[in-house]
C-alpha cells in the first residue's frame, strides 16, 4: 500500500477531535489521533462498535463536525488542516453521501430531490441538463419510472436508492455512506450490499463506507479500518483483519474466536505460547517478547479433527465432546480440552456425539497469538 | 458581538461564513432589543427621579429606599399575590374540570368547547374587561338595572369595581389558554396506565384519584406557576376594573408613575417598581423552569397521540354538560352586551323597547372617523411586521438552539428567553425610557420594537421544538449535496416545519393586535392602533364607539385567526 506513487484520494492525518463535557464532567475524546489513506477507487469501510469514532470521522471528512486539530486532505486538495487554520464548508467539498436515516425530503418529488445538487449545488448544472441527469441517476438505481412520486410515499428500500443517486447525480469524487444498510430489513439488505458495491466498481468511485456489522464490512470493502475507543485498531484487507487479529478486540468483534491465555515462550512468525492446555506454536505479532502475557486467537472454523491414531505432535490436543448444536450447515460443537472448552465447527454429517473422545489439531498457521492486556481505553480526557 | 469572536476562537476557518455572519446579526439584534431596555431599567432605578434617564451622571439608592419605606409597597405586593393566587388557582381549577370533561368523558359537544377556547385565547382580555363593566357596573350596569327592575332592588347588588369582581372575571380569562394547556397534558398521559389501574381492580373513584390526579400533579403545577406568572404580569384588566375598584397591582403602580394623570412622570420610582416586579417574575419564572425541568421542551417529541378510552358519564353528564356550558354562556355575555351596545345610537341598557333603535349608525361613524382608520392602516403595520420579524428571527434562533453546540448559540438561546422573565410592562417602561429622545419614539415601529422583543421567547421557544422534531440529517443531506447554508435552510429545513411557522406567526399576530400594554405606555398621537383607541374611546367616554371598535377588532381577529388555525391543525395531523 505504502510507496505508491500517486497522490491518495483521501488523506487523514492526527484527527483529534473531542466534545465538551456535559453538567460538569470531562471534556469526551472522540478521536484520538487517527491517520490513514484512502486509495482512488477503493470501496474503504470503517468499522468498529457504537461509540468508537466511526461516525465522528465520517462527519469530520464531509464537513459537519470540525475536528480540533490533524489534517483532511482529498486528492490535492486540503479540505482541513488545523496548522494552516482552513476549513472547507461542508457544501464546498464536493462529496455525496447516504446517510443513516437516507433523509430523503418529503416536502419534495423523487426527482426533486434528485435533482437538488444539480440545481442549488457547487456544480450547479446547466438546466437543460438537469432532467436528463437526474433521470440517468434514477435509472442507474432502477428507479426511473417513481420519478414524479412524492418522496413520502416510498418504501425503505425505495428510499435508499433514491438517496443514492442523490449522492451521485452530480459525480462527486468521493462517495460517503454512513451505515446505510441498518434501516433495511435482512433480505434486503443482502440485495443491497451486493448491489451498491456493484453500483459503486462500475462508476469507479471512491467509497468510505461505515458500519457496525462485520459481516457487511468484510462483504464490500477493499480494505477495512476497524476502530475503537477513537483509535484505529487495527487496517487491512477483509481477509487480513478476519485471519490475522492483532488484538483480542478485533479477534472477538470479527467474529466468534477461541481465547486461550498463556505466556509466550518464542516470538515471531513461528512462535509459541505456553498455556492451561499446553503448549501451541502459532503466529506472533511483531512487538511481543518471549515472557509476554499473550492470548492465543483461534477461529472455530481452524480446528480440525484429526485421526484417533495420531495423538501427538505439536498443536495436537485430546478431547472430549461436551455439546453439540445442530444448526443445518455446521454443527456447532463444545469440546473440553484439559479442563478448558473451546468451541469448533464439525460438518453437518460427523459421526461425532456427545461424549466421543477426539483428537484436535490445531495447525500453527491458524494460530495467532496477541497481547493479553488490553490497551487502555478510557474515554474521557483529563 | 463577542459571540462572534467565541466561535471565531474555536474553529478554525477560512475567512466569514454565513453562519458566522447571522450568529453575529442575530446576537447583536437581541441583544440591543433586550439588554438595552434592562440595562437602562436598572441604571434609572439608580438615578435621581426628577432626572431624565441617560442625562445623569449620579447614582443613588434614593428610590428604592422610598420603595421600601412606604408602607404602600407592601399592600401593592400583598394585592398582587392575593389577586394571582385567587384569579390562577379558580382558573385552573374551572379549566381542569372542562378539559377533563372535553379530553376524557363521552360528554357531547366536545369540539364545540374546544373552538370555542381557541376563539377565546384570542378574544382581547381589553374587550372582555370593557364587557364586564357594561353589564355589572354599579351605576347603569345592564345586569344591575334588570335586577332593579325584576326585582325591586333599590341598590345595585353585584359590583364589577371590587377586588374580587377583578379576580373573578381574570380567572374566568385564564381559563382558555390553562384549558389548552391541560388538555395537552391530558392527551400526553398514557392511558394505558389507568388501564392498568381499572384491570388490577381500581374502581372509577380510585383510579381518578390515586392514579390520574398524582400523575397530572407535577404538569397541574408547573401551569399553575405559569398561569400565576401570566396574572401577576397582567396589566389591561388590573388596570380598567382594578384602579377604579381601588385595588392597585404591581403592574398598574409601574403605569401610573410612569405616565401619571397629573404632573410629571417619576421613572426613577418606577424603574424601581419595574426592577423589583422584575425580581419577582425571574423568581416565578425559575420556579417554573425546575418545574418543567425542560420536559416541556421534549414532551413534544414523545408526545405520542393516544386514543383514551372515554368515561360514560351516564347521569352525570347533564352536571358536566351545565358546568362547560355555563361557563361558555357566563364568557359569551361581555360580548354580547358589546354587540348591543354597539348597535345603539346612544348608551343604553338592553330591553325590549330598546330593540327598535338598532341600527349600524355607529360603525358607520367608526369607519369614517379619520383617526380610526390611521389607527386601523397602524393596527394592521404592527400586527404583520411584528409577527413577519418575531418568526423570521425565531427560526434562524431556534435553528442556532438545536443544532450549535458552540457558547454562542447557548448565550443566543438564553437572552432570547429572558423576555419571557420579563413583565411586558416593566420591558415596555425599559423601552420608553431607552428610545424617549429618538425619532422612533412616537411612530408604530416602536410598538413593533416592543412586541418583537415581548413575543421573541414564544416565538424561539415554537420554533425550537419544532426544530428539535426535524432530522438533522434532512439538512445536513442539502449542505452536501452543495447547496449554502442558508440555501438548505430556505428550501429544506425550513419548508418542513412551516406549518409550526404559520401557527407562530398566528399566535404573535393575535397577540400584538389584543395588546394594550404597548400601545398605551407609548402612546402618542402619531402610533394609535386599535387598542390604543379603543381605550381613548373609552375613557372619552364614547361607549357605542369603543364598543363598536371592539366588536370590529374581535371579528377581524376571528374571521383571519380561526380558519387558518384549522388548516394549519389539519396540515398537522396528516
């Protein structure tokens, strides 16, 4: 990612941004110092739990909170930046953006509302334009034929659409959606993610998107930056930040993890840890030193049965079947494994039931040992 | 302003923006319109009484120890508790009773009384005063001279000049506005609790009272502040019955010494009183505030419309039926006894004989009189502008309340309040003492300068819980799509709430056309309005005129007011 030539589409550097204490108490920081660059055609989701800075950093970069101090630069031009003392409007940046509630007018017409950016925006269009255009954006969400319908007489799904092409009729360089799938019901949420991802890699724009669900970011995004607490965890691709954990957080909020406490006895990529169950060899971070307190992370769906006769060997533990919920694609299975439980994923046609004894194995690669402590994580600023 | 400079010293920005500019505008408007006036208030209550305000240098305590020396300002504050608490507490009480009987029984003709309370918060407190006095005053009241004549009586029995005339014809005032109140509070109350009540064995009796009445307490209490805060600031009935009754307010003490009937004006004195009814109303008004404890502000936001299941009042409903609609015929007199008065050649008392001397003569005479047509073109500059400039200011504030967290904003929120903590009587002396030498003195607008100040809190206060309902994001979504502030503010925040907007700029409407506190303390022969004239026709006296003066003001007030707070409800419900 780093090194590459070209200017980013989207540069964030030190955002610190924190609100006044209410009745007295501590002024809130809602972002601490968070950096990071967002690649020209890239779809790029922040994730993270209520409360971690998602949103705030979403506002900030299109204008409707003012950070206290860092820089927000799009492509080469700096829309905010604390040491030259600018502030670029929010209606001056030239964005598009969905937002949560799709806050769709209802005192105005579909194509009303489409055509808003076109008629009272920065680049306003010519009004010979404006109808062709809007219609194009209607089209492109399948909406062309609701043109003239009153804004308040269409469904969620319909709603969304139309704020979406609101948010591109005007071909912003940047697109900004601020959870807009949570309004939706499960179904059609489906349908939608697949379809503004579609939407978005066929126009070629720049998308920030945010979210709380990890299903959702892991499904879209070309790269992820998972917050919390006002900080950047962790950044990476889908498949990075779901393997390789760099903290329990993020092990535990991408998805269902085994936990193991331990000390680390060897560092590095080929490393081991020391824990109730014996020892594991595993994956380390960098910054951990033999002697460290660790947690080894493994995913339900690494451990595998292995052969009855092969029962030892490195990674390779005996263990007891304790539960086992059917749940038609997998079988949601407990084992205990000296006298700890750890949970895996057997196919829907095991032989396996309560009781039977096992061998697990628990390949190294699939391992992936992190700092125990969790990094402090008050939210108030003395 | 220093606002600006506060919110300049917190961002970071590039150059003005419009925003910036308005909060500036806006905080320097209010400032001059409200902290002027008081500041000035308090420097004359400083100054020797026989100097003009803002030509002395000297400051003493003179005043107020003369205040507090005469054994006269005690009895003032005494009237004026005793005339609040009485008039407050049987108002609410009468209207307690109806709206429960409109808001949670089968009584019939429910929404008869409401349009009725409606019409009358609009009816002119001047009007229903002058009303009374032609029907019970001692002398040729008409109810005094057909008791005289039915049965016998050499002396008249019912007086409209005593102390408790003056409270019983205020509190028969209140009622409207403490019924609209309270029936808001009763439509508010979730039903399902009294449900809740009746199904774990409460009978009628047990669920009224141990159920209804304690959770309407704290709402009862904190209108009933309001409403005594209302009385304790009145000044047109204190001052047409309670002067000649002998009965002398705080407010009525302010007017006279401000504008005596004889010799020359001690504004020192009453800057005084003005300071001291001030204290007493910012009491009130803290009171009422740790009452509300802002519910009020975020009631309208949970309020959600219940369907109450109604009480069959079976027997009862000839007692509730008699109590609504004697009250509804005991407010229907003063006006009616206006209406015949006013379509007489000459003063006389209603009778039979009388009726053949109907006739329009007189408000053929009103319309023609000169004077009153200047009053009437005046009437109809100060209702519009006043209400055109009080919304106009209120949206752009309630938009800085609800959506700027920055200490502007803040300190915008609360001097737009401060009017409301302020007796208009007080702010109108404040008024007069601060543009006496300008050449605003003695036109319209400075009757429109007062009521823009006196009806800004109602106007911010409507406008912000109107707000606080819009989305956010409705606008944020204009800002991004690239259009400027004041472009998202003028085509999509603003439109979405203008139904609240009309309701608002109704309300100051009707109010700056009934009030008399203004017009009279800065009357001059170049800014007579109705009410003003009203009053000089009275005093003339020029009974038929001021009558027929009345009635005119009434049904222009009714025939613009009424119809379009029913489209504006309608287009409130959808």
């Amino acid at each position: 990612m780093d090194g590459k030539p070209e200017i980013p589409m989207l540069l964030i550097e030190n955002l610190v941004k924190s609100y006044p204490g209410q009745h007295g108490q501590d002024a809130m920081l809602a972002l601490r110092d968070v950096s990071f660059k967002v690649e020209e055609g890239s779809f790029f989701t922040l994730l993270g739990p209520s409360g971690c800075g998602k949103t705030t950093t979403l506002q900030c970069i299109a204008g409707l909170e003012n950070p206290d101090t860092g820089v927000i630069q799009m492509g080469d031009r700096a829309v905010f930046s604390s040491r030259e003392n600018l502030l670029v409007p929010a209606n001056r940046r030239e964005l598009g953006m969905v937002f949560q509630s799709y806050a769709i007018w209802p005192h105005m017409s579909v194509f009303d509302n489409v055509a808003f950016p076109l008629i009272y925006g920065v680049k306003r269009a010519p009004s010979h334009e404006v109808r062709p255009r809007v219609l194009k954006a209607l089209e492109m969400v399948e909406l062309g034929h609701l043109a003239d319908r009153p804004a308040p007489l269409l469904s969620g799904g319909q709603q969304q659409r139309v704020a979406l092409a609101r948010a591109l009729v005007h071909e912003p360089r940047l697109l900004l959606l601020d959870e807009p799938l949570s309004n939706l019901d499960a179904k059609l949420r489906d349908t939608m993610r697949t379809e503004i991802r579609n939407l978005v890699k066929s126009l070629g724009i720049t998308t920030l998107f945010v979210t709380h669900d990890q299903v959702e970011a892991i499904g879209m995004s070309d790269q992820i930056v998972l917050m919390k607490a006002g900080k950047i965890v962790q950044q990476g691709s889908p498949r990075d930040i779901y393997l390789r954990p760099n903290s329990v957080f993020t092990a535990d909020f991408m998805g269902r993890s085994n936990l193991l406490p331990g000390v680390l006895e060897a560092g590095g990529s080929t490393g081991r840890a020391q824990t109730a169950i014996g020892p594991i060899s595993g994956v380390a971070g960098p910054e951990l030193a033999p002697g460290a307190q660790v947690m080894v992370v493994v995913r339900p769906q690494a451990i595998l049965v292995a052969p009855a006769t092969e029962a030892s060997g490195p990674n390779r533990f005996k263990a007891r079947v304790d539960a086992m919920t059917f749940l038609g694609d997998v079988v949601e299975t407990e084992v205990e494994v000296g006298g700890r439980k750890l949970t895996l994923m057997l196919d829907p046609y095991t032989a396996l039931s309560v009781g039977h004894e096992l061998v697990l194995e628990l390949p190294p690669e699939r391992c992936v040992i992190v700092p125990a402590d969790e990094p402090a994580s008050s939210g108030s600023l003395k | 302003m220093s606002g600006g400079s506060i919110a300049a010293a917190r961002r970071p920005s590039a150059g003005l923006d419009q925003q910036k500019v308005v909060l500036a505008l806006l905080l320097a408007v209010v400032s001059v319109l409200v902290l002027g006036p008081v500041l000035l208030l308090i420097r004359t209550s400083l100054a020797p009484s026989e100097a003009m305000p803002l030509e002395t240098l000297e400051f003493t305590l003179k005043n107020y120890v003369q205040l507090l020396q005469s054994p006269r300002t005690l009895s003032l504050v005494w009237n004026t508790a005793v005339y609040a608490l009485s008039s407050m507490t049987m108002g609410v009480a009468i209207a307690t009773a109806i709206a429960w009987c409109t808001e949670r029984t089968d009584m019939p003709g429910r929404i008869l009384v409401r349009i009725l309370m409606f019409a009358w918060m609009m009816v002119p407190a001047l009007v229903v005063g002058f009303g009374w006095i032609l029907l019970l005053n001692p002398g040729n009241g008409a109810l005094n001279v057909m008791f005289r004549e039915l049965f016998g009586f050499l002396q008249p029995i019912l007086t409209i000049y005593s102390f408790w005339s003056l409270i019983i014809v205020t509190s028969f005032a209140v009622v409207p506005t403490a019924f609209v109140m309270i029936s808001g509070l009763l439509r508010n109350m979730d039903p399902n609790l009294e449900l809740a009540a009746r199904v774990h064995g409460g009978g009628s009796w047990a669920t009224l009272t141990r159920v209804t009445l304690p959770l309407l307490t704290p709402g009862l209490f904190s209108i009933g502040i309001y409403m005594f805060m209302a009385v304790v600031q009145a000044f047109d009935l204190p001052l047409i019955i309670g002067l000649s009754a002998d009965v002398p307010v705080l407010s009525t003490r302010v007017y006279l010494l401000s504008s005596p009937d004889n010799g020359l004006p001690n504004y020192g004195l009453a800057s005084a009183f003005g300071v001291l009814l001030l204290v007493v109303a910012g009491g009130l008004m803290w009171a009422y505030m740790r009452a509300t404890r802002l519910g009020e502000r975020f009631r309208v936001v949970t309020g959600k419309a219940f369907r109450p299941k109604r009480i069959r009042l079976g027997r009862w409903r000839f007692a509730a039926l008699g109590f609504t609609f004697g009250y509804c015929a005991v407010m229907m007199l003063p006006l009616l006894i206006l209406i015949w008065v006013s379509l007489q050649p000459s003063y006389t008392t209603p009778s039979l004989s009388a009726l053949g001397g109907l006739s329009f003569d007189i408000y053929r005479r009103v319309l023609t009189n000169p004077m009153i047509s200047r009053a009437v073109l005046n009437t109809v500059i100060l209702v519009v502008s006043s209400a055109t400039i009080v919304m106009l200011i209120s949206c752009l504030i309630g938009w800085f309340t609800v959506r700027s967290n920055s200490r502007a904003g803040k300190i915008l929120d609360a001097l737009s309040f401060l009017p409301m903590a302020i007796p208009p009587i007080v702010l109108v002396l404040a008024i007069l003492l601060l543009y006496l030498n300008t050449p605003l003195y003695g036109t319209v607008w400075i009757l429109v300068l007062g009521h823009v100040t006196i009806y800004i809190a109602f106007g911010v206060r409507t406008m912000s819980s109107a707000l606080i309902q819009i989305h956010k994001e409705l606008g944020d979504a204009a800002l991004i799509s690239g259009a400027s502030w004041l472009t998202s503010l003028r085509k999509v925040t603003f439109p979405l709430v203008w139904p609240q907007i009309l309701n608002g700029w109704l309300w100051v409407f009707a109010h700056s056309a009934r009030d008399l506190t203004v017009p009279l303390m800065l009357m001059s022969t170049g800014n007579l309005v109705a009410a003003s004239t009203l009053w000089n026709l009275w005093q003339f006296p020029d009974l038929p005129g001021a009558a027929a003066l009345a009635v005119l003001l009434m049904a222009a007030l009714l025939a613009v007011v009424v119809p379009t707070q029913l489209y504006v409800a309608r287009r409130l419900e959808r």
